[in-house]
C-alpha cells in the first residue's frame, strides 16, 4: 500500500514541478531532495517574479486511507515558494473552487491591501476566479502560506516560504531541509467545529479516571491526589483538556507524510544542516527533539538569532525555528514531532543513506494542568492543602497585574499579577487543616480581576486571579524533563531592532474563553459580534499585553508587523510574528505601528480564530489631537 501511496505523490509532485506555467524556473537542488523511495522531490519548488498557483480539490493519502483535500497546485503541503531579497513578485493564484479562498503570506512586510485577510484587507478570491498578489519582497528567512478562508487551511491550504537573503547569510550550512509540520483529520474540519461546539472536550480521550485514584494512571505524567481532583471538579474544568483537537482524530505529518511513511533527509557526516521548521498545522503544537543530536537554533520567525543549543524546542502554531544540526556519526536519527498533549507524534529520518532508520521514542506521558495554568502563578501555594476558599468569591482582588490601556510605563511590573489578590491570601489560614480544598466559594469569573471594558457573561468561564510573565518558563509539559530545553528567554535577536524608543503607553488583551461551550475571545467580545478595533498611530511604539485567562496556550498573530517580545535578558528581545502565551500567563511585547492599513490579529489555532479570538488592528495617521485617527 505504501508504494501506491508514494507512487500517486510522485505523480501528483512531478505534474506540480513539470507543469507547464507553473512557475518553477530550475530544477530542484540537492538539498530538495527527498530520501523517500519512488519521490521525485518532497517539496516542489517554484521561483522567479512570476508563480502560478491553482487551487483545487484532491485526494489526499495517509496511513492507507484517502480523503479530500484542498490543495495548490496538486500538492499537500502547497510547492515551497522560493524567493530573493529585493526581487519584486506576482504570484498569480487561480481559484477553481466552488467557494471563495484567499492566501495570506505569514510573516510578510508587505502593503495591507495584498495580505490576503478577506474582509479586512480584500475582498478574497471568488469562486471560479483569479487574483494577482504582487509586492516587493524586503525580508529574508523562512516563512509560509495560507488560506484565510473558512477551515480551509485544515484541509490542506498551506505551503513554506523561503526568502534568501541579498547580504551573505550570517548562518553558514552545507545543506538544508525544509521541515513543514502539520495535522491532518479525515473528518471534515466544519464536522469537527460542530463536535467541538456540543462537548468541548470531545477529542480528549485521556481524562483521569477513578481507577487513577486507586493505582495511578501511566498515561499521565503526575497523578491528582483527590483533594485536587475536587478541587478542579467543583470548577468544572478538566486539568487534562491540553489541546482541543487529538490525535483521536489527528494523524501528525512532516512534509505531508505520517509517521509510518518516515520521510528522510540526508546528510554526509560532519555537514552542517540547516532544519527549516515550519508549524503550518490547524491546532497543533509540537515539541521537537532529535534524540542524540543536539540543535542549535539561529533562527525564529524569519528572524536571525543568536545561537543557542538545545536539545528540545516547543513549536506553537504558525512559528518558525531554524536550527542547525551536525551529525558526525554515520549512522541514522530520529525527527520527533511530539503533540503537546501527547496524544501522538510524527517523526522523520535524518540518515546518510537511504532505508537507514533510528529506534523511535515512545509517547512520554501526558502533562496535566497545574496551578500556575489556572492564572494562580502569582499566589503563594506552599499550604494550598488546608486552604479554606469559601470565602474567596468575596475577595477584594484588585486590578490586573498589568496595567490599563492609558496608564503609564513607568514603574511598570507585569510579573506580578493580582497584588491585592497575593496581600489578601497571605493573610488567609494556610495550616494543615483539612485534606480537601473547599472551593465551593471561588468566583472563577471575578470581574473585579478585569477591567470595565472586559465582557465577562457566558463566553467568559474563568479570569486568571494572579497572572504572570510565563516566557520565560519551560513549555508545558516539559517543566521536568532532564535535558535542555529552549524557552523565549534564550532568544536574543542578532541584530538589535530597528526602534529603539520606550513605548509611550500600554494596551491590556485579555484571551478569553469558555472551554466546555468552545467559545473564544478577545476581552469577552467576538469579531462579530461588536468588537471595538484595536487602534494604533502611526509610527506609535506601544506596549501591548496578552493576559490569558484560559487554562490553554494561544499563539497570538499580528499581521503586517514584527514585535519585541519582552523579555528583559541582557541579549536583548527576541524579534516575532507570533508569541505562544502559555496558560495563566502573561506576555508583554513592543510594537512599531509603522504599516498603515487594517491588519488582522487573532490566535492562530485555527477553530479558536474561527470561533471568534480575532480582531482587527488598523493603524492610521496620527490626528490633530495626537491620537489613531
């Protein structure tokens, strides 16, 4: 069945290269190549100023089994788009679909009307119709493309980006692989909507169970005593419910190949190879190691960083991490593309020759929420055990930890969360009393945690009591493991960014959520239904905050723009696209509003965006007043 499987891609990927109009200029490099039996090229390439691509249903295989998908130019992921600093670009796109489609070019600096945002930016590409996309390219790095369509990037609309730059590249490498990370679902993505609607935690097929109090559960890398599991029972919330979409359902791809397919990247002993990490998936995030071979990332979201070695990396989605690899044994290594919730994986070979493989890891245990994740990161817990919480509902918190959109920088201290939350719970009794916690009277919905313009009705199941800066935290699940792990601490940009100015005022967001009913939001509001625009001057150097509230992790997008992401390391703030705010948690970044135009801004798991956690940003000419116009 796998040499069918390979034999149609090799057809489908050769009609894609040889393909007359479709914009491939030369033939594939070396470094294209796939190590994948019967494979003319696992990414077909396209260059040049002009690219055609044509969109279209297809049928897609993996692990023996065919479904539909919607693909560009025939190919699941979409053809690598290979471009040059200072080059200008057409790329025409053909849209033979019933429906309208669109692409946006993540991570692109670009004017906002070819963005690709239907709605926001243009008016998308209609059903049986072409558009032209053209803009300079004035950037370098890895990137990627996507539908902005509906779901239809879950089903296959979506494809890498590399920009080489016009200068030397400061990151030298004999050989490089592009690495695209996805999920794949035979289920239609609207079916999977419907189901995440009806029970939240649909797909979670690895609850903690009564047995698990009994004689522990393997599955799960710490076991609740049940003081704790009443506690998280009596707030109706699931300390497993890590990703809303699983491997129940998932089958994770690398280079559109499941795991038992094992795509292979080759390498001589002693190369440098350069990994071109790219999370194109849906809802996925990944944790990525190569057992035995240490990596040393160079790069994150397009943008040059100084090295830093590692040994396992957390991917959230739409981020990009380059890292160089050099193997100098003569023998084969395992890939690891491990969900986050340990529901599965996929992995890949990096091998010297083809048919080599490596032993693969099995799936480590699940991780399961903790305090921290609840928004209680700030508290003191050392006597959690014998706290008496019926009377919290009552507690005078305070204000968030950061501060109002018009307070001023000075002074300010985003790691500290709720102050009067922490005052009041250092007076409260902390002594061994009784084993179970009593949170019958804990208000998970304390609106005196937000602001006024928060809307905290039945979108809204809980607001973090005690925030705080989390990037600088080990990604969950990974807080215990005995290896090196990167965090966004260790990112320091190579070069410094371009503005150097103190923001002159601070922009609270709070993601908002109700897990169970799989409603998402921006400060309690949907885009449709009356958000108010986040409005920006521009050129103005602001400090926004993301202040999550869920007990999930969003990777938060802007369009159009890069970002300082605050971490107050003498190397200075890593410079991104999109930051993952892990539960509970705070993160900080610094804006140059310096591209005029309406821009999106939403989290990039795909049904959170669909469900409503997006806004737009448009930045306008400062007026008269000194204000966005």
């Amino acid at each position: 069945m796998n040499e069918l499987v390979l034999g149609r891609r090799a057809l489908l990927r050769a009609a894609a290269v040889s393909g007359a109009g479709l914009g491939l200029a030369h033939a594939l490099p070396a470094w294209a190549q796939t190590g994948s039996p019967g494979l003319l090229s696992t990414l077909p390439t396209l260059t040049g100023e002009d690219i055609r691509l044509r969109v279209a249903h297809s049928p897609f295989t993996v692990g023996g089994r065919t479904g539909h998908a919607i693909t560009l130019n025939g190919v699941l992921p979409a053809p690598l788009i290979r471009l040059k600093e200072g080059q200008n670009v057409r790329i025409h796109v053909e849209n033979t679909l019933d429906e309208d489609t669109s692409i946006h070019w993540h991570g692109f600096i670009l004017p906002f009307h070819m963005d690709g945002v239907p709605g926001i930016s243009f008016p998308g590409i209609l059903a049986k119709s072409s558009f032209t996309y053209e803009f300079p390219v004035v950037q370098n790095g890895t990137y990627w493309y996507h539908s902005h369509s509906g779901l239809q990037e879950q089903l296959g609309h979506y494809g890498p980006i590399i920009i080489d730059p016009k200068e030397p590249d400061p990151v030298a490498y004999d050989r490089e692989h592009v690495i695209v990370l996805s999920d794949w679902t035979f289920m239609h993505p609207h079916t999977v909507m419907a189901k995440l609607k009806q029970q939240g935690g649909y797909f979670n097929r690895q609850r903690q169970t009564l047995a698990g109090l009994i004689g522990g559960e393997e599955g799960l890398a710490r076991t609740m005593p049940l003081s704790e599991r009443l506690m998280w029972g009596e707030m109706r919330m699931d300390p497993t419910d890590i990703s809303d979409v699983t491997g129940s359902t998932y089958t994770f791809l690398i280079n559109g190949h499941g795991p038992a397919e094992n795509w292979t990247g080759l390498f001589r002993p002693g190369e440098r190879v350069r990994l071109r990490f790219i999370n194109a998936s849906a809802m996925t995030i990944f944790n990525i190691r190569i057992p035995g071979l240490p990596m040393t990332i160079v790069n994150a979201d397009g943008q040059n960083v100084r090295p830093v070695e590692t040994d396992e990396f957390q991917i959230s989605v739409a981020e990009t991490y380059d890292a160089i690899v050099t193997p100098t044994e003569d023998k084969a290594f395992t890939l690891v593309a491990e969900a986050i919730d340990r529901s599965g994986m996929s992995r890949a070979t990096l091998a010297p020759r083809m048919g080599m493989q490596a032993p693969v890891p099995p799936l480590r245990a699940k991780p399961v929420l903790s305090m921290k994740d609840m928004g209680m990161g700030g508290m003191d817990h050392s006597g959690m055990s014998g706290m008496d919480h019926g009377s919290m509902g009552g507690m005078d918190h305070g204000t968030s930890g950061a501060t109002s959109s018009s307070g001023s920088m000075a002074g300010m201290d985003h790691g500290a969360g709720s102050t009067a939350a922490q005052e009041t719970m250092a007076g409260m009794d902390h002594g061994a009393g009784t084993a179970a916690m009593d949170m019958s009277g804990m208000n998970m919905r304390d609106k005196s945690l937000v602001p006024p313009n928060v809307k905290v009705g039945v979108g809204v199941d809980s607001i973090a009591m005690s925030p705080v800066d989390r990037t600088g935290d080990r990604p969950l699940g990974l807080e215990e493991v005995e290896h090196r792990v990167l965090t966004y601490h260790q990112l320091s940009p190579l070069t410094p960014f371009h503005d150097t100015r103190a923001p002159t005022r601070s922009v609270d967001i709070h993601l908002t959520g109700n897990m169970e009913r799989f409603m998402w939001s921006f400060d309690g509001k949907k885009l449709n239904e009356g958000a108010e625009p986040i409005r920006f001057a521009r050129n103005e150097r602001v400090r926004v905050n993301l202040i999550n509230d869920s007990m999930m992790s969003h990777p938060i997008h802007i369009h159009g723009h890069f970002f300082e992401v605050v971490t107050g390391m003498p190397g200075g703030n890593p410079v991104k696209h999109t930051v993952n705010v892990m539960p509970g948690g705070i993160a900080s970044f610094n804006l140059t509003a310096d591209a005029p135009g309406d821009w999106a801004f939403h989290c990039h798991l795909l049904f959170h965006m669909h469900a409503g956690m997006m806004n737009v940003v448009k930045v306008r000419p400062m007026d008269d007043a000194g204000e966005a116009a």
